[in-house]
C-alpha cells in the first residue's frame, strides 16, 4: 500500500525529482520551404485557400489574377490587407493564393485566414497579435441545412386561419 502524506515534507519526498521533469515549450521556429516561402491553408464558409508567402513588396495575386481584380469590391480587398495591419508587415510579403468553392466573401475570408496562418508559421513572433485579433481561428459559421416540409432552413409557409 502507498504510504500516508501527512506533511509537506514527506509529499516531498515522495514526490522526488517530479516537478524537475517538467519540460520548458521550446520556442516556435519559423516554417519556410527550400524557396523562402510559407504555406498555410485558410478556409471559411465552402472556400479553401491554399495560401503561399514569401518576402517582397506587397503584391497579392489570387488564382493568377492581382487581388484588384479578383476582389474587385473594396471591403473585400480590406479584408485581405487586415492581417498585413495587424501585425504591422503592410508591403514586406508577397502572397500568392489559389481558392475554390463559395462566394468572394468566403473567398476572400479563406484567404485571410491562411495569410494569417502563413505570417505566423514565417515569422513566430507576429502570432500573438494575430490570434488577439482572432485572425487565426477558423470561421466556423457555415449556412444551415434546409428542413424538410419547410421552403428554406427556417422560413415556413404562410399561414392561413381560414
């Protein structure tokens, strides 16, 4: 049977070297490729992003086109700038981003999200100002299924008393 604790020195030395194990997380190093370039994969609503950044002068083009005219509507261009903001790297990184599925505005949240993901796996040290924004948490929202016996998820069919 194990030996009864009935003082601090005795859960001492029954404890030993424990609290010596505990390991110290090393810091993150930063993720680059053979071409000095971080990969992240952003998603939001049905969009993927496959999301590539390297240092440079700021040009962002997505599926081959500049983000001008891919995004042609500026909210959605402000989105794309808001990680860049955030951690205060405005013009120092080139993004080059392929995505599929959904509308623009999950596009262009998909392509935040894995901007986001790509400027912490490049430079560690900008991940605590992105995950205070919320910029690395992955948008979970995504539309509601339609119900049956009913016109859209929740919508009913107008009523009639008589």
């Amino acid at each position: 049977m194990a030996e009864e604790i009935k003082s601090l020195s005795d859960l001492e030395s029954v404890a030993g070297d424990a609290a010596a194990v505990v390991e110290v997380a090393a810091p993150r190093e930063p993720v680059r490729d053979a071409l000095g370039r971080s990969y992240a994969t952003g998603k939001r609503k049905d969009a993927v992003a496959r999301v590539w950044i390297k240092p440079g002068s700021g040009k962002v083009t997505v599926n081959g086109k500049e983000m001008n005219a891919y995004f042609a509507r500026p909210v959605l261009q402000m989105i794309l700038r808001q990680p860049f903001q955030i951690a205060g790297v405005e013009d120092q990184f080139d993004v080059m981003a392929t995505v599929a599925g959904g509308g623009l505005s999950g596009q262009a949240g998909a392509v935040k999200h894995g901007i986001s993901k790509a400027l912490q796996l490049y430079d560690p040290s900008l991940r605590a100002a992105l995950k205070a924004a919320g910029f690395l948490t992955r948008d979970s929202r995504v539309v509601e299924r339609k119900k049956y016996g009913k016109p859209k998820a929740r919508r009913s069919f107008q009523f009639s008393k008589r």
